[in-house]
C-alpha cells in the first residue's frame, strides 16, 4: 500500500515538474530568441504586429490619413466596419469582421474574376488618387490575414507626396526616413524588405515635433 502510494507521490512530482519546466522553459527561450513578440508589441499609439486604419487620422486643411503613411486597406473604405466612404462601394468581405465575427482574422476571398472585387479596387485606387498617389497593388489590395502591420519600401515611397503636402515635410527628408526604417528580409533571406507602418509613424512624428 505505502509503495504505491509513494510512486503516486513520486510520479505526480515528477509530472509537476516537467509541466512547469516545459513552461518556463518556452517562456526563456521566447525571450532569448523573440524578446519583442514575448514581451508585447503595445506601444501609446498602437500594436506593431497588428495592423491599424490610418486614414481616420485628422489631418488640418488637407484629406483625412494623409498626413500619416498608410497600410494595407485591411479595414478601409468598402472593407470597412462602419463604412462612411465616397463614393459608396458595393462592399466586400471585411476581413477584420469575418463571418460577422468582430476581430477574426480571414482574407476576403474574392476570386481574380469578382465584379465587387473590381468595383473595391477602383474605389481605392480613386481614395488614393485624390491624394495624389498613384498606389501600387498592396495598397488597393487587402492582406491574406486581415492584419498585416507591414508594406513594402515601395508602397512607403508612393505616399511621400501626399505626406509630403500635409505635413511641409521635404520629399528628400520623407526618402531618408522610409529608407532608414525600412527592415531587412527575416534572417537576411527570408521574405523580402518592409516597413512596420506604426513604427514609420512613430518616427514620423518626431520629425514633426
């Protein structure tokens, strides 16, 4: 009776132990080899790994967002929650509203052969070019996750001059800030260059101030 009541013993320490082991384990090891996910990516304006509607950001004298550089139209115009757009779309797939669920995360599944597609893509390209931006296929397109915080370099440098009118700031001294913060491939060859849109507005505004 007392041996079996003694490898009961043993074997509940023992499984104890491995269970919370393997958890502080993981929990080191993410913050050896992953320190900014581990320890959150939160700052005062934002999340660094979620993406976030810039074109509600006032801008005094010019068009709403175009003081600020903008992401991937995950949450804009026609796939917009509460869409006040103009011109009114036909509406597509919200992919920040999947299924009608607030905060899932889904692409819109629109096939290459959608009219709403068609009618969506027209409808950004016409926000972006009342602008003065002549986008590029990210910026009228949305991304597979619906919460993309990254563009690449060249989506960055195609909203210089609509930055550039809003805030005064010089179209070299927009450049030298894109280039600086743009990040390069994961590892040094995994994926391609980008740019973290919350952490290129972040540097933007201390430009400005």
């Amino acid at each position: 009776m007392l041996v079996h009541l003694r490898r009961s013993v043993i074997l509940a320490v023992v499984s104890l132990v491995l269970v919370f082991g393997y958890a502080y384990a993981g929990t080191g090891v993410s913050h050896i080899l992953f320190t900014h996910q581990a320890d959150g990516s939160i700052t005062a304006t934002g999340s660094t790994l979620i993406g976030q509607n810039w074109s509600a950001t006032k801008c005094p004298g010019h068009p709403i967002g175009s003081c600020v550089f903008q992401g991937r139209p995950d949450d804009l115009g026609p796939y917009a929650a509460n869409s006040k757009f103009t011109p009114p779309a036909a509406g597509g797939d919200n992919p920040l509203v999947a299924n009608g669920n607030s905060g899932q995360s889904g692409a819109s599944n629109l096939g290459p052969r959608s009219k709403v597609l068609l009618q969506n893509t027209q409808t950004l390209a016409a926000y972006w070019h009342r602008r003065g931006v002549s986008p590029t296929p990210d910026l009228v397109t949305t991304s597979g996750s619906g919460y993309d915080p990254d563009i690449s370099q060249l989506d960055a440098m195609v909203q210089i001059p609509m930055v550039s009118a809003a805030t005064g700031l010089s179209s070299s001294v927009l450049k030298h800030l894109v280039v600086r913060e743009t990040q390069g491939s994961e590892l040094g060859f995994l994926g391609t260059a980008y740019i973290n849109v919350l952490e290129l507005n972040e540097a933007l505004a201390k430009l400005e101030g």
